[in-house]
C-alpha cells in the first residue's frame, strides 16, 4: 500500500488525481481552467485541488514529456516541491518554449504529475575540513 494522501477538491466538477497505467510513478493533475500560453509566455495554472501529506513525505510535481515534445510546454521550476505542511491550491507554472505557435489549454485537460516520496531531514554539522 502505497502512502495516504488527503485531498481537497476545490472544483468539485474536476477529477482527482489518477494514474493513467498500472505501475506508472506520477499522478496526472488537471487545469482548473482554460489558458493560452503564447510563444515565450508563463503563466500560474491552478489545478482545483489541495493536498495534505504525512510528515517525512514530500509531493513532487513533474511537467508532462507528451506537452514537451509535442507542444514546446514545460514547468518553470521542475520539479515542484510540495511540502508535507502546504495546504492551499496546487498551481502549475507553465512555460511555452514554441518559438511560434501559441498552445491552449481547456479546464480539464492533463497539464502535470505528482510523484510522492519519503524525504530525509538533515543535521548540518559545521566541519573546517571535509573528508576526502
């Protein structure tokens, strides 16, 4: 059994988070609305729902690579950190690497993944030198 993850549907018409095969690490999160990204262009996607994560687990969010490929979209910062305390909106930053063409996206369509993992914390220790 895989780690319970609490979610809030913000949108109650939108689907929760689900993976599309058997076996596959990311979760496919949706757009709470319809955007058009110009050439160049980024833009804030919010997803409709909220999350809550057990201690010592984090939600990474990952761009899709079918939208990088075919359309040029990625994520400004990938992956995402989602963190076991964050509890408001999941939102996507996309960007639009297409030189020319613009690219929409209707409420609904797939625009990330979430990966869940175990996350270690650290004890920094201060050391003059370190070992070799």
């Amino acid at each position: 059994m895989g780690v319970q993850v609490l979610v809030t549907r913000l949108d109650p018409d939108l689907p929760l988070p689900k993976y599309a095969k058997g076996g596959d690490a990311g979760a496919d999160i949706v757009s709470r609305i319809d955007v058009t990204l110009a050439p160049g262009e980024r833009t804030l996607v919010p997803t409709g729902i909220s999350i809550a994560l057990p201690d010592g687990y984090v939600a990474l969010v990952h761009p899709r690579s079918g939208l990088a490929i075919k359309h040029g979209v990625t994520m400004v910062n990938s992956p995402g950190t989602v963190d076991a305390g964050y509890r408001g909106e999941l939102q996507i930053i996309l960007i639009n690497h297409d030189p020319k063409e613009s690219v929409s996206f209707k409420r609904g369509d797939r625009i990330a993944q979430l990966v869940f993992q175990r996350v270690e914390r650290a004890e920094f220790i201060e050391v003059q030198d370190l070992p070799g």
